[in-house]
C-alpha cells in the first residue's frame, strides 16, 4: 500500500525542490537596482498616496477565512446526498451530527462578532 503513493511522494519532493530552487536562483542571480519610483506601491494607474506597507485589519481575513471553512463543510453535503439512500440511517444520524457541530461553530463565531462588517 505505501508503495503505490511512492511516485505522488517523489512527484511532491521534486516540485518542492523545484521551487525553492527557482526561487534561490532568481534571488542569487537577480539585478537589483531599487529606485524611489521601483520602491512606490503601484496603484493601478492612480497616483499612490500613504506608505506602501500600512497596516490591514486582521478582520477582513477573518472574514474570509470564516467564509471558507464553512463553504468547504457546506460541500460535504452533496456526496453525502447522493448515498443517504443507501446508507440509510446511519448516514442520517451522522449528517445531523456533522451539521450540529457546524452550527455550533457558526453560532460561536456570530456571538464573538466574527461576522459584524463595519
């Protein structure tokens, strides 16, 4: 059985290898002439105002992230659907239990104010 996953390891291995070497070489053999104008952030064609690197609120990632996970445990539900018929009770009793344990996490995260946009 390990052994049939041995070519996606070695596949996985190599791209990792892969990347950090492209990434050393472009960094090792690079030009590197900053100028005052290479440094501004670019902004679209608009003239940029303020420092490049100001500080995000961390809530917009929250957000996102929130949105994610529970998009992502929303997706369980469609395989689940297809086979409730042959699994009968037991994936009945399950499904309950794996929304009940998404509800519960939607309901902590709407009473810390995870989902209040100002």
């Amino acid at each position: 059985m390990p052994t049939d996953f041995l070519p996606i390891a070695v596949l996985i291995a190599l791209a990792t290898v892969l990347a950090f070497l492209v990434v050393l070489i472009g960094h090792l053999f690079g030009p590197r002439r900053p100028t005052a104008t290479k440094l501004e952030p670019y902004e679209s064609g608009m003239r940029p105002y303020g420092p490049g690197q100001r500080r995000m609120p961390v809530h917009f990632y929250l957000v996102a992230m929130l949105f994610i996970l529970f998009d992502v445990e929303i997706v369980f539900l469609l395989p689940w659907a297809v086979v409730l018929r042959q699994l009968r009770l037991f994936a009945l009793i399950e499904m309950v239990v794996f929304i009940a344990v998404l509800l519960v996490g939607f309901v902590y995260a709407w009473k810390k104010g995870a989902l209040e946009w100002e």
